[in-house]
C-alpha cells in the first residue's frame, strides 16, 4: 500500500533504495519530500542525515520519574524484568532476499523441512514413503508427509488433494465414506504441511487418516515464581479519529496506582503491544479523512508520551502490525528506534520470547483476514479460534496468495517453540481461549467503530484490556469503558 501510494505521486523506487526504505523506516512523506520522479538508495541517505540534525535539536526523551500516589506500594517495582528474546526466530536485522523463484523455493522448502521433522514425531501407523517413489507401493499403506498444492471437490463430492514432498507430486483422495478423514479435510488450506496415512493406489493414496503438526497435548512448564502480572494491548491507533483518549488514560492512570484494585496495577511488570501503534498514513485510500493527525511521526510521539507516563519499572514489549511505519509483507521486523522514541524493547511480528518463565508467542494477527476468508468455520467475532488453527498448523499464515510474504531464507511463520501464551491483535475484538498448554489472548483495541466496520457489520471491542498473573495463571478483563 505504501509503495502504491508512491506510484500514484508518480515516484518509482530503485531495488536497492526499497530496502533502505525498510531498514530504516522511512516514511512516505519524508520519500515525496525529496521531489524525485526516481529514487535511488543515494537520493535517501539526506534524509537520516535531516533525522539526526533534528534529533540533534531535539534533546532524547528522559523517563522523568512517574510520580505515584502515596498509597500505591507496586509490587513490580521490587523486582527486575526478566525476558529471553529467541533472536533466532525473529526476522528484524536479517531480511536479506531478492524475492526470486528460487528464493521462494528455498522458503517453501523451509517450512517443509521445519513442519515434517515435527509430524515425524507422531508414533507411525504404516512405514513412511516419499512420494517419488511411491508408484511402486501400489496396494500398501503408506504414511506420507505432504505440503498441500490444490484442494478440490470431485464431482462425486470427495476431496481431492494435490500435494508434493521434497521429491515429487501425487494425489490424495479423501472419500466422505471415510468420516474421520473427510472432516479433517473440510478444514484443509493450500501450502500447509500434513502427514497423511492411506493405501497407495495406482493413480492416488486413499486418505484414511491425517494429522497436523499441533501441539503436544500436555508439556511440563517452568512454573512462573513470581508473583507479576502482564496487560496485553493492540491496535491502539494513535492518530485515528476514533483513538478513545478518554478510555486510554483510565488505562494510564491505573497503570500508576490511580484506579480501583491497586494491588492488581502494581503487579504489572510488563505491557505486551501487538501492532498497530498508530494509525499511519496512505494504509487505506482517502485514509486522511480518518485521521486526527496526519504525520506518522507525530502520531507515534503520542506513544512515546503514553510510554513515559507509565511507571518506570513497567517493561513495554511492542511488534508492528499492518498500520505501522515497517513494510507490511510479512514476516515485519521491529519498528526501528528512530520511529519510537522511547525506552521500549521493539520486536519484529511474529516473535517468540520467554517472559517471566513463560514463553509467548507475539504476532500481530494480519493473517486472521485469510483464515477467516478460507475457513467456514472462523469469524471475525471470535478470534482466539482462528488463532487454534494457527497453533494446530504450527503456522501463522500457510496460504500463499493471501498475505504479501517476503521469502526469506527461513520461514519465520512457522511456529517453532510451543507457547505457553500467545497474543494477537488486529480484528479489534477480545478473544480467550485455552488450547492444549496454550493460553490464547486476543487484545481488542482502543480505537473506536470505524465506518468499514460498521459497513462489515463487525463490532469491535474496545478498551478491555486483558490481565495476565503468572504465579496464578489467572487471567481477567479490565474494562475501561466503565
Ligand atoms: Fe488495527
């Protein structure tokens, strides 16, 4: 969208220059202010130099010390954070592709190699085939690993599969006779990674049976030992018209001790922020009428304001989402510290870190729009059951085609470490689940109805923040409307 935007100004932009554009977050106004028809990596390098003279003028935030109310005695002011990032499932620093066929290849090649080493865990019913061979095991029952090509309805309603492994191409049959199998398939979706148990005929394998990579049905944890607590947040949508003010400095002012239950609010160690920060600018045509503030920069120095009116023990954890000032295909590295401008750790969407002993699961939630398209069963209304299927996937976002992917060396989408917690945003509405080990949160919004949603008939569910204790593994609602 943003270099779309660019192409209506009639600016194109050199390959090299686009991903300085990325790395440094440079924004469509700052692009449009050099007054060139074409921009080279070259014609950008000004604008950090502007940056840093600006930045220069302008002295760096200081967290001037919150001042709290007497009676308020935080707990989490008594202890350090304690978070472990997994660098290495975390895209931002390492985006090095040139988006060739045989990148995409190497991808797709990825998160076969990544999700069929997990399937390959499940206790084997049939010894296990490649399908290169696979011809000449006409009449046996086979065990496949497959990535899913095509799915399509026979004309008998039976469900056909076209799917391919590292070496070569068959077909699946999956007949409605075979119930088990025929509802499973129902939920199939193109590029995801399956293992298949059936008997090989000439032309194709008749599905008995087949299984996702999910998660393990129990696992043992780390128990957390201390007793904190974390609120997670999204879409805030700094900027927008509808951003409600009004109920996000009730969230603030309990932040500091000034709302009921302080003993809850002191707890808080951490604020967890899935995307979305701001509004952002060209992200949807004729978004300015929307728009409260109209440059990008300003719209996040209203978070950085709200960052530093938060108490100074509290750790804010943020990653991008789709109106964000980072590229939107995925997988987004972290806001750069240029854009945010304040003491927070910025990570890139998705990411995987340990806090407090629990391993969380940080994505801002863009693919839910394709799973909701794809799959009968999924509704904006409830989205901690899109984020089920993810999980059973062991992937955020397998349908290529729907979200822009960037094919980098390795598929940062795959859901590699098994969460404990997991966190999206995007839709604007909460939603909580538990599945197997896994505690889903969806975040909501602080960012009122807007006109596409009304015309969606989707209604948000803004300023509910959820709040998770760890020691207690209780997680409740805080509803600042009220
Ligand atoms: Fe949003």
């Amino acid at each position: 969208m943003f270099m779309e935007g660019l192409k209506k100004h009639g600016i194109r932009i050199a390959l090299d220059a686009e991903e300085f554009i990325t790395q440094h977050s440079i924004t469509e106004s700052e692009i449009i202010s050099i007054n060139k028809k074409f921009i080279s990596k070259e014609d950008l390098g000004p604008i950090l130099k502007k940056r840093e003279e600006e930045k220069d003028l302008k002295p760096e935030p200081k967290k001037a010390e919150v001042s709290l109310p007497a009676d308020f005695k935080p707990l989490a002011k008594e202890y350090g954070p304690e978070i472990k990032v997994r660098e290495s499932l975390d895209v931002t620093g390492k985006s090095r592709t040139e988006g060739g066929v045989s990148d995409f290849v190497n991808y797709f090649r990825n998160r076969y190699e990544r999700l069929s080493a997990l399937l390959r865990t499940y206790s084997g019913r049939y010894p296990e085939a490649d399908l290169e061979g696979i011809s000449k095991l006409v009449g046996q029952k086979v065990r496949v690993i497959v990535m899913v090509s095509e799915i399509r309805e026979t004309k008998k309603g039976n469900i056909l599969l076209q799917v391919e492994d590292l070496t070569g191409q068959f077909k699946i049959v999956i007949s409605q006779r075979d119930e088990i199998a025929f509802t499973k398939a129902k939920n199939l979706v193109n590029d995801e990674v399956i293992l298949v148990y059936g008997k090989v005929l000439p032309a194709f394998i008749v599905a008995e049976d087949l299984e996702w990579p999910d998660l393990s049905v129990t696992r043992e944890k780390k128990k957390p030992e201390r007793d904190l607590a974390a609120v997670y947040l999204s879409d805030l949508h700094f900027g927008s018209k509808q951003f409600l003010g009004g109920y996000f400095n009730r969230f603030t002012d309990w932040m500091s001790g000034r709302g009921e239950n302080q003993e809850l609010a002191g707890k808080v160690k951490y604020v967890f922020v899935a995307g979305d920060i701001v509004d952002g600018i060209g992200i949807y045509p004729n978004q300015e009428k929307d728009l409260d503030i109209v440059d990008v920069f300003k719209q996040y120095e209203l978070f950085t304001d709200f960052v530093q009116e938060l108490p100074d023990y509290v750790e804010v954890i943020v990653c991008p989402g789709n109106h964000d000032a980072v590229r939107r295909a995925e997988p987004m590295p972290a806001l750069s510290k240029e854009i945010l401008n304040c003491d927070v750790l910025s990570l890139g969407s998705p990411s995987t870190l340990c806090v407090e002993n629990s391993e969380h699961l940080l994505y801002h939630g863009t693919s839910a729009d394709g799973w909701i398209a794809t799959l009968s069963h999924l509704s904006y209304d409830k989205p901690e059951k899109v984020m089920v299927e993810c999980l059973k996937r062991r992937h955020l976002s397998p349908m290529f085609g729907g979200n822009a992917i960037v094919p980098e060396k390795m598929d940062y989408l795959v859901i590699e470490k098994e969460p404990d917690i997991v966190h999206f945003g995007h839709v604007h509405k909460n939603g909580y689940t538990r599945y197997r080990d896994s505690l889903i949160i969806n975040s909501g919004t602080f960012q009122d109805t807007t006109e596409f949603q009304q015309k969606q008939g989707h209604i948000p569910t803004p300023a509910k923040v959820p709040i998770y204790e760890f020691m207690h593994d209780k997680l409740r609602t805080l509803d600042f409307t009220r």
